[in-house]
C-alpha cells in the first residue's frame, strides 16, 4: 500500500438478494472503514426478510478464479470469509490460507441464515476444523459454536466454555458472539490463555439480519487497516451495535429486516468514516 492508496480487504462469500448479510454486507462494511473491499463469490442466494428461496453455488474452480485475480494483483491486507457453502470451498480457502496467501483471515463459519435456512451442504460442518486452524480471527454465533462442537448451547457459562474448546482447534482469536442470548448480548474472547468477556445491553430490533456478517468484516477492516485484534474486536462491536441502533425500527419487508449499512456518519471526514464514533 502507498501512501495515497487504500487498504484492501478480500471477501469471499455468498450473495444475499435481499441486502442486509453476505457480500453486500461486506462490501458496506469495508466501504464504512474506507477500505477498498474485493470479493470471490460462492453462491448467489434468492432470499428476502422471510427466508431462503434458493441457492445456486458457482464451482469450486470458478471460486479459486476470483480469488487468484484478485490476490496475485491488488495487495490483499486482510481476508474474511463467509458463507463457503461446500466442504470444496472449505478446503479450497483452507488450501489458499495454508500457502500463506490469505493476510489477516478472519473465518465467520457461517451455516445458518438468521431464517434458519441452511447456508452449507449437511456433512460439511466438519471440514471447518481445518480452516479455524489457519484462522487469525473466527466469529462463530452461539448456534454455530454449537453446530462445530456438536451441541447445543443457551446460557453465558455455555459459550465461555465452547470458546475456550474452539481455542484448543484455532490457535488465532476465537470470538463466540452472544446476540442469540436470552437477555444481556455477552461475547466471550479468547486467545491462548487469555479471556475477555464483552457485556452489552440488547438492542430490541427483529432487523438484525447481516449482523454477523457486517462484526466479521468490520473486524477485517480494522485488521486491514492494521489496528490490532483486540481493538479490532472492540470497535468492530460498537459498530454494529450503531447499526443496530439506527435500523432498530425500520420496516423493510415481512421478516427479519437488515442491519443499517446506511450510515450518513460514514460521509464524514475520515476519521468518522472508520466508525470508532458510535453515533446513533
Ligand atoms: O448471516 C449469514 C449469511 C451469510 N451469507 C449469506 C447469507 C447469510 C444470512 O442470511 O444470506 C449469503
């Protein structure tokens, strides 16, 4: 990166038609951090605020294609992943991650929709293990910390516990998000032996779609922009809970509607467009 220009952050992920999750999310996101954002799809998604109506993945090669374009020209600082879909495109990034050519990766195992709608093949849950190893970061919500570790969780005590068994399989940050909580919304950070805990008031909004989506890249971002992982983790939070807060009452669609990528803060000068301010 010279002087003048940008970072650069890779996602490779899923596009959600409806616009709150997935590529479109990512892009936001990275836009909001002024950073120039570059993707590999996986699968085009047909979805609204109501659920998944279908998936088409595109093949595993077309997939190493766009990544390959992209990281042998543009300067990639940082990588997030989101929804892979395949085990193939699972080992594929784990395969890319393992040369060393996948800066700053931050792995948010996506495998539900916020609908409930499946969003990888069943049986594929486990080739996971293999890409959190490469991880520098990985984002899994409560329902998905429970899937990798093949049981279910509800409470505090369950997710501090299923964060530090995620650590022993990722050596990097392992952050299990607590918005599925009943009650405060607590992650639990972790990284080697050492634990945070992050406690939040809830945010009363159904339009929480792309949340997941939007903490992961705000976190590449910052990484991209080369601010360290635990600051990184921090903002990224009280980014999206500025989100949440602006599109708390929204009406868009039937559903769960999105997340705010709108964010007329962003149009300020630099340093609000990082988003370290939390306006609302
Ligand atoms: O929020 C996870 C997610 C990721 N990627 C795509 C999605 C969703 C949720 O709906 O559609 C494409």
């Amino acid at each position: 990166m010279s002087g003048v220009d940008p970072p650069v952050a890779l996602t490779i992920a899923g596009s959600d038609s409806s616009g709150g999750a997935g590529i479109q999310a990512d892009l936001a996101t990275f836009a909001a951090h002024g950073v120039h954002g570059t993707s590999a799809i996986t699968a085009v998604t047909a979805q609204n605020t109501e659920g998944v109506h279908g998936v088409s993945h595109l093949p595993v090669e077309f997939v190493a294609a766009q990544m390959d374009a992209v990281l042998t020209d543009l300067g990639v600082d940082a990588v997030k992943t989101g929804m892979l879909g395949s085990a193939a495109v699972i080992e594929l990034v784990a395969e890319t991650a393992r040369r060393g050519a996948l800066p700053n990766l931050v792995v948010d195992p996506v495998l539900v929709a916020t609908s409930g709608d499946r969003l990888l093949d069943s049986g594929s849950e486990r080739s996971y293990l293999d890409l959190l190893r490469e991880a520098q970061v990985i984002t899994p919500n409560l329902w998905e910390a429970g899937v990798l570790l093949g049981r279910d969780l509800a409470t505090v005590d369950d997710i501090r516990r299923a964060a530090a068994e995620l650590a022993g399989l990722c050596p990097g940050y392992v952050v299990v998000t607590g918005g599925h909580l009943v009650g405060a919304a607590i992650d639990v950070v972790i990284h080697g032996q050492d634990l945070r805990e992050l406690p939040a008031a809830r945010i009363a909004t159904s339009n929480n779609h792309g949340s997941g989506c939007t903490f992961a890249s705000a976190v590449a971002a910052r990484l991209a922009r080369g601010v360290d992982v635990d600051e990184a983790v921090d903002g990224a939070k009280e980014f999206v809970r500025c989100r949440l807060r602006r599109s708390a009452a929204w009406q868009l669609g039937r559903g769960n509607g999105p997340v705010a990528h709108l964010c007329p803060d962003d149009w300020g000068d630099e340093g609000r467009s990082l988003g370290l301010r939390s306006n609302s």
